[in-house]
C-alpha cells in the first residue's frame, strides 16, 4: 500500500499500532533477559585422592619361655605340662611327641626307654601311650614345677611325688575323665591303651585352683644362622642299652636346622600327623 494514499486517521492508528509493537518487543526481550539463567561457575575439581586402606594389626607375639618360639602372649607363658610317654614296640607310632617343646628319654626297666614329653606353647590333641612314673623323672619335671602327668608309677616315685608337693595328675586317680583306653592294631597290653588329652588335663589343673601361667626360664634361644652359616651335615648316634629297638640316630638337616630322628633303622613319626620328629637341639648326659 502505498503511504501517498492513506488518509491522516489510517496513519494515525498505524502509527500507534506500531508504538504498541515496539513496546510489545522490548517488554519480551527484556523480560528474556531478566531471566536468563546465570552463567554456570565451572569449579576446578581438585584430583580425588583414593582414600588409603588401613593396614591390619600386627598380632602382638612374645618368645616362649619354654621353648624360645614366638607365639601369643597367652601361650608364651603357658605353665609347663611334663607327661610320661612310653616307647615300648606295642606303643610306636606315639601321639604327640612332635608337638613337645622339650622331650627327656632314658632307660625305664628291661633296656626299654621311655619319655618325658613337655608342653607349653603348643599342644595337640591326644598323646600317648602315657606309662608310669619313675623317681628321676619326678625330679625333673620338678626343675619346670610342671603338671607332672603320668600313670600309676613305682612305689618310691609315688612317694616322692607326695613328700615333694609335686602337681600331680595321676590317669589312675582322680583323673577327671582325661584319661581314656585305645587299643590299636598289633596291641595286646592294655598298658600300651592309655591315651589323654592336654587341655582336659589344663582343665583339671585349673579346678585344683592350680596357676596356668609360670615362666620356666631353663634355656636361653637364639636365632637360626644363616643357611650358609650352618654346618654340612653331622650325626648322633645313640644306643641306650645295645638293644637295637631302642637305637636312635639323628641326621643334621641345614636346610631346616633340624636334626630328624630315626629309632630302629626307621624314621620316628607321629602317629596323628606322620610328621617325622625332628628337634633342633639335642643333649645328651
């Protein structure tokens, strides 16, 4: 349409129709400004640092005061458990003896030997056959003031037991069910039966009111040597009464600083474990 033609009244209102326009426009766009979002602060993140995993307690371990082993502190303390153990053919394999920290033999009667095994850290679950008292091992399970198990015994060890106040724990009296009968293949004595159990002979001790904890400080230990510090070889040869059933030989192993026995011509095991004893130390006197 051409301007030229419009009348005054036509422009008038397109004029004002356009002011309407405009004002329209500019409240639209400002309003659009008023409520533009903020811009987005963008926040430096600083690197994740993984959050380090706390490391286990090391368990507290103390040496063992009867052996020199590094055990729990309620074992390296434990009050010492001397226990007659026989080596009559009829009672080989025994239960046991591998677990002791501290094993006497000697001649009993009859050329046979038989044992004294002590305990302290370390206990298993049966040993045996258990054998009779004689004097000389009273006396020294007397130098640990150890719970001296045995049963029956002869008649001046019985005796001595008492005069010297000896803790006693006798499978033929008073045995508070420690003590139980086994026969196994190729056994016809029932003086090769008598088995017990170490913690129930602990549990017996402790109904006595006697002391659970000693500190028998016999031995000093030290620390295996190097393995190229250690001797080649070596052996011990022991014949208690010339009777070769009762012959024992020990053969020094470096690799174990260990001296595994054999009795017989045969390795000795455990009868439980099958494991071959084989202490560290060995005296004869």
């Amino acid at each position: 349409m051409n301007l030229s033609q419009i009348s005054p009244k036509q422009k008038k209102i397109l004029i004002i129709t356009s002011i309407i326009m405009l004002i329209l426009a500019g409240g639209i766009f400002a309003y659009a400004m008023l409520n533009k979002p903020a811009p987005v602060k963008q926040v430096k993140k600083a690197p994740l640092t993984p959050t380090p995993t706390p490391e286990p307690p090391k368990p507290v371990i103390l040496e063992s005061t009867l052996d020199g082993t590094m055990v729990a502190p309620e074992l390296a303390s434990r009050h010492p458990l001397a226990i007659m153990v026989e080596n009559h053919p009829q009672a080989r394999p025994q239960s046991g003896l591998t677990d002791a920290s501290i094993v006497y033999e000697t001649l009993a009667e009859g050329g046979i030997t038989r044992f004294m095994a002590i305990y302290g850290p370390k206990i298993p679950a049966q040993i045996g056959p258990v054998r009779s008292a004689r004097t000389y091992y009273v006396d020294w399970a007397e130098e640990y003031d150890a719970f001296y198990t045995h049963f029956g015994g002869s008649a001046d060890a019985l005796n001595k037991i008492v005069a010297d106040g000896v803790k006693d724990l006798n499978g033929m009296t008073n045995s508070g069910g420690a003590f139980w009968r086994k026969y196994y293949p190729g056994v016809s004595g029932s003086e090769h039966t008598s088995f017990t159990d170490p913690n129930k002979l602990y549990a017996l001790a402790t109904s006595r009111g006697w002391a659970q904890t000693a500190s028998p400080a016999v031995y000093k230990f030290k620390d295996d040597p190097a393995i190229g510090a250690r001797p080649k070889g070596g052996t011990a040869f022991i014949n208690y009464s010339g009777n070769a059933t009762y012959a024992v030989k020990f053969t020094y192993d470096p690799t174990t600083n260990t001296w595994p026995r054999t009795m017989a011509g045969l390795p000795h095991k455990d009868r439980i474990t099958d494991i071959q004893i084989a202490p560290k130390n060995i005296i004869v006197q």
